[in-house]
C-alpha cells in the first residue's frame, strides 16, 4: 500500500511547478534516494511524463499541460474491481466489450508485480453467464441508448408467457437488474402510467420516431423499490403455507432457487416449508417439483398436491404411460 501512496505523492509533489531532486522527494517521502528512483521508473513505464533535468539545478518536474493523477489501485482494491466485473458479464451487462477494454487499460498500465497479482486473482473466481443473458444484450443497448437520449419505442409484450404479445408504445425510463432478470421502467401509451416491463419478453423492439422527457422527479431506484413492496403486499395477502418433503440435497436446491429463496419460512431435516402467493403456488410450483423427480414430493396444501398429480399425469400422458 505504501509504496502506491508513495508514488501518488511523488506526482503531487511535482505538479506544484518546482524541480525537485531525488533527494529532496526521498526526504519528503522518508525513503531512500534509491527508492525514488525506482518509484520515478514505475511511474515513466504507467506514462506520467515526468520531466528528468540533468545539472547542478536539475531534476524532476512535470509539463504545466500535465492534470491528471495516474489511477493506482492497491491489492483489495484490485480484487474488487476484477470480481465486480465477473459479476456484471454474469449479469449480462450489455457493454461487455467496453468493460473489457477498461479492463485491459488498467492490466496495461500496472507494473510487473501487479500483473502476476492480476492474473491469479483472475484465476479464483468467475462467473458463468447464460446463454439467455446473452441475447439480450443488444436490446440492453438499445433501450440504455433510449433511456439516455429520449427516444420512444414500439415493441411487442406479453405479460405473461402464456398471453399472446400486444403492440406497446414505451418511453423508456430506466434499467434494472433484480433476482436474475433485467426490467425495464417505462411510461406505456398504452396504461398512461410508468410500468415495469420484463425485458426478455420484449418482441421487434424498434423506435418509434418520437422523442420524450423523463420527468424531472421520476427516479428508477423509487420506482423499482415501490413495484417491488407493491409485488410483496401482494403476495402477502395471497399467500399460502406449502409443505414439502424429500430428501434433504433436493429440498436444499428447492431452498435456494431464486424466486423460492424469498418464500422459505422454515428448513427442517426432510422437510421445506414455503409462504408462497396462490396464484404462483398453484401455477409454477408444480412444474419445479416435478423437475426434481421423485426426490421430492408435495406435502400440503391439498390444492398443491392435486395440481402436481394433475401436472403429472398430464406429463405421463404425453410419453404414453
């Protein structure tokens, strides 16, 4: 950490406009001349043009052009920014490229040490991005350019996957990524209010040719915040107890799913018990434990259990058993 910090004061130190010799910057900085000197190459490698004078009144200064202070990152901080960009490619962060071009400029402008550092803190982590993330990433975008210069789209959307897609006017307000989706704030021509989109469901988005002004009170974060203890009020009012059991590696992976996770009230050995909305209990848990084979079963409510049978012989039916 110090000798960064060093570094860092040898560059303040010179833009104040003085020549300062090396042993003047070894007294200021409480090292040795030696030191200096190695500090002063470091920093000519990262490019800080660092002007050496030669004679009885030289040494070192920087160009009155010079402004900037070099980016120096010590090894904590580092880490972070390698592990923060693993998890936004993840993510499926739309401007992977661009991320990975900054990335290359801070590899490139670090010193030797830091490079061995760089690779084997790269070599411990990562992060595997869907295929579905992927895709997306275009429309991303497109609708991070709209957001940022005011322009309305046309896309089609279906609300749920079983809904035929309608066409919507949306002028897109924000982007956000939450339990492994990305959504979109927009206003809908449409509804005539703000609405949170699904972006994956999006259909031929394209402009529209107009333009709009995102109010000057309206603020992604809020508006996510709200949807988000609307969507919970909700599914307070409608929720349900669901008992499940099986065995305990099953239950675990049932436990940890992302939308389960937020429902799990209680973990005992063999069995999983869920607060769960109806419409999502009744809907969708059926074909997650059917998924886990006959490692699980559903205990109660009575409804859950008769639409698991029904999805079941439904399945069974298909492949003529």
């Amino acid at each position: 950490m110090a000798k960064w910090d060093n570094m860092l004061k040898i560059v303040w130190l010179l833009r104040s406009g003085t020549v300062m010799t090396a042993e003047r910057l070894a007294e200021e900085l409480e090292t040795s001349v030696r030191t200096v000197y190695r500090y002063i190459d470091a920093l000519c490698a990262s490019g800080v043009p660092i002007i050496a004078e030669p004679g009885h009144d030289g040494g070192y200064s920087l160009p009155g052009t010079f402004k900037q202070a070099p980016l120096f990152f010590d090894p904590a901080e580092l880490k972070a920014v390698l592990h923060a960009a693993l998890f936004a490619q993840g993510a499926g962060y739309p401007f992977e490229d661009d991320l990975r071009r900054a990335l290359d400029k801070i590899q490139l402008y670090h010193s030797g040490d830091q490079q061995e550092d760089w690779e084997s803190r790269t070599r411990g982590m990562d992060v595997i991005p869907s295929e579905a993330h992927r895709a997306l990433a275009p429309v991303l975008r497109q609708l991070e350019r709209c957001v940022a210069e005011g322009l309305t789209v046309n896309v089609r959307y279906a609300k749920n996957p079983e809904d035929e897609p309608e066409l919507r006017k949306l002028d897109p307000y924000g982007l956000a990524y939450r339990s492994n989706r990305w959504y979109a704030a927009a206003y809908c021509h449409l509804r005539q209010a703000v609405r949170t989109f699904r972006v994956d469901r999006f259909e031929g988005l394209a402009l529209a040719g107009e333009t709009f002004a995102i109010p000057d009170d309206f603020s992604a974060k809020a508006h996510f915040d709200q949807a988000a203890s609307v969507q919970k009020a909700i599914n307070d009012v409608n929720a349900r107890l669901a008992r499940i059991e099986g065995d305990d590696a099953s239950l675990d992976r049932l436990a940890g799913h992302w939308y389960l996770r937020g429902c799990v009230l209680k973990r005992d050995a063999g069995s999983l018990e869920l607060r769960i909305d109806e419409d999502t209990m009744l809907k969708h848990l059926p074909s997650l434990l059917l998924s886990c084979g006959p490692s699980v079963r559903a205990a109660e409510p009575p409804e859950l259990v008769r639409e698991v049978s029904k999805a079941a012989r439904a399945l069974a039916a298909i492949y003529g058993a």
